[in-house]
C-alpha cells in the first residue's frame, strides 16, 4: 500500500506532467485559432459579468498564450464603472495583493518578471479572472504551481467570484486536487460557461 509521501510524490508528478502537456498544446496552437477563441471567450466574460453591479475585477497580466483580458476591459468593463487591478507577489510564499490598473499606468515587474502596475493603491477585488493551465468539472484549476491564489483565496474575506478562464483544450477529467485547492464558481472556455459539479 502506497504511503502518504509516496501519494503525494505521485500525485506532484502528474501534474507537473499534465501543466508541460496543457501548456504545450496552448502555446501550439494557430494564431488564427487562438483569435478566434479569444474573441468567444470575451463574448461569454460578457454575457457572465454584465447582470453584475460593477465593482473590482482582478485579472492576470496574460503570459505564455493565456487569453488577453485587456481588451475586455478597456472597451467593455472600464467604461462601465469597473475598477480594474492586477495580483502582485511581494513575497515568495505569501498572499499576494492588488494593485489597481489602468490602461496607461506605468508598469513594473514582480519577483517573476510579469508585468505589474508599478505604483497604485491596493484593493479587494469583487471578482477574480484566474488563468487555467487545466482544470476539471468539479471546478480546480491547475496554474503554474506556485500556489499564489490558494493562499490568497484562503485569506480574502469577503471571497471573491471567481471566474476560471482558458481554452477548452485546458479541460481533463480531473486534476487530482489537493487538499489546499481552492475550487473556481465557474470556467469560461470558448465551449461556454461552466457551473462546478460539487
């Protein structure tokens, strides 16, 4: 019988395997294909958050072929009263905060080189886009491992909506959760928007 380490050694090995795979078919995939699906996915952010007050909207700054959000944004959510901020490390190891952005604000680099508002007050977001490297029915995601928004979606109080988004080629049957995974409110992929089965 497996022991607790040997579980997890497995379990580490999976999914590191499984975010080269889901990365690998992102980053290959055809400009043209790409648009397109960015345009649909824009199109459901759309339909999901305009029933909405508007409110705080954290988003990533898009890295290795994630979907843009910035265009959502600027011609969509901003003129319509939304405030918008960005997540930023200031600790290895520890939540992380959010900076409000705007479209021509100066940008600085975080711990990881990604680009961030380079000054700016923080602030708590109402809704959360987190980017999905993969993610499941039951509503995990699978980032880039470093753990940043568990921790920070431990602490936040109230919780945000958190909304997963990627391409569907990011869809598999499960993660393998671990226990400090927090689940997503919903996955918006060019299939549509998805509810978590919980």
């Amino acid at each position: 019988m497996a022991t607790p380490t040997e579980n997890s050694g497995q379990n580490a090995s999976f999914r590191a395997r499984l975010r080269r795979e889901r990365i690998a078919l992102r980053e290959g995939m055809a400009p043209e294909a790409r648009a397109q699906a960015s345009a649909v996915i824009e199109a459901h952010l759309k339909e999901l958050l305009l029933p909405r007050l508007p409110g705080v909207i954290a988003f990533c700054w898009p890295i290795r072929s994630e979907f843009d959000a910035r265009s959502l944004l600027r011609h969509f959510l901003l003129d319509r009263g939304w405030t918008a901020c960005i997540p930023v490390v200031e600790q290895v190891d520890r939540p992380m905060v959010f900076r409000v952005w705007s479209p021509d604000g100066a940008m600085a680099r975080d711990v990881h080189g990604i680009p961030i508002p380079a000054a700016g007050p923080c602030c708590h977001p109402d809704v959360i886009l987190l980017p999905l490297v993969a993610f499941d029915g039951r509503g995990y995601r699978l980032g880039y491992g470093g753990g940043y928004f568990d921790r920070t979606l431990a602490v936040l109080n109230p919780r945000p909506w958190t909304i997963g988004v990627g391409y569907e080629l990011g869809r598999v049957d499960t993660i393998r959760p671990e226990p400090h995974d927090v689940p997503l409110d919903f996955c918006v992929t060019e299939a549509g928007v998805s509810t978590p089965n919980r």
